[in-house]
C-alpha cells in the first residue's frame, strides 16, 4: 500500500473517532482491538490487516463506501503542487506536550537519494530558468519569492511550500525587500 493511502486512512480513522466523540480505548473495544493498536494505525505507524480496518469502521458506524469515498490513490498527480501555510493538516503523534507536527506533503518516490539544502535568495538576485534531474521540494523560512515556470508564476510568502518535477524549466525570485531563506530538497531518483 503507498505510505501517502496508509496516512489518508489513519487520518479518516482519527478525525471520524473524534466527530463521533469517542476516545482511542473505547474504539478498541468497539473493534475488538488494543488501545495501542488504534494509536498505531491513527499514527501511520502500523498497517492494520483487512480484516481490523473492517472491523475498525464498522466500530465507527461508518459505511464502508461512505469512508472509502475521498480516498484517492490518483497516480494523475499536478507537475506542481502547491500548498499554503493556512492549509497544512495538523496531527498528532503519541501524547507529548508541546509537539506541533503539521503535515506538509507525502508524495512517494520510490529508489530516490535526497539532499538538503538552504538558498539564501538576495533581493537582486537573478538567474536563467534551469533543470534538475530530481523532484524539488521548497519551504519558505523568510522573505516573498516568485517561482517562474514556463507558463506559470507561484507566488509564495514564508511558510507556503511547493513540490515540483525539477525537469521541468524553473527559478525563482526574490520579491521582498530583505534576502529569502528557502529550504530545499531534491529528491534524485536513481536509475536502474
């Protein structure tokens, strides 16, 4: 199963139980179940068998194509993606004060190295569009930068984020008045 369906379904697990109200032990019993198991599976960090995960939504009263329905396993994914601060989902792992997790973006890419980096974009900066070999990742610290696409311009403000096919033509530019700080990964797929 890909890890990106195993946290749509963790998700839907966790935020009907709190709709209807009911705590992590009591849909255990509910599913005939251990407390720890649900914790697990509402946590990505176990993969329920059929048979559990059944058994886990009818314990929440929840039709079975109704909590299907928004699941998507789409290999159709947009050459760019773009995601906004106000939109990045907030979950929790175990019970552990004063940890904020927000999920950004969980893409697979199977067989692939990774590096990360920090640009320091100065507010003069300039460069021709170029190509990288690698998926791109990139995470506004600080500042306004514009990424400029063959027919397209992402405006993004500290805190937006955006993933992207690195071959496809790109750069960025700083728009504020003070240097940009960008976290970015490149995710290199290696080749058989």
């Amino acid at each position: 199963m890909q890890q990106d369906i195993l946290i749509q379904i963790s998700q839907h697990i966790k935020e009907r139980r709190r709709q209807k109200n009911i705590t992590v032990q009591g849909l255990a019993d509910k599913a005939g179940v251990s407390k720890g198991l649900i914790s697990q599976i509402e946590n990505s960090r176990t993969i329920p068998s059929l048979l559990v995960l059944i058994n886990i939504i009818q314990a929440l009263d929840i039709d079975l194509n109704v909590f299907f329905k928004d699941i998507s396993a789409s290999k159709q994914q947009p050459s760019v993606l773009v995601k906004r601060k106000g939109d990045y989902s907030h979950f929790e792992k175990e019970d552990a004060a004063g940890f904020h997790y927000h999920r950004i973006f969980t893409r697979s890419i199977k067989n692939s190295a990774v590096d990360f980096v920090l640009l320091e974009l100065d507010v003069d900066a300039s460069r021709p569009m170029v190509k990288t070999e690698a998926f791109e990742y990139k995470y506004i610290i600080a500042g306004k930068v514009d990424y400029q696409f063959k027919n397209e311009v992402i405006h993004l403000n500290t805190g937006d984020s955006m993933l992207f096919d690195g071959r496809l033509p790109h750069t960025p530019r700083n728009t504020g008045a003070e240097k940009a700080i960008i976290l970015v990964v490149y995710f290199f797929e290696e080749e058989n």
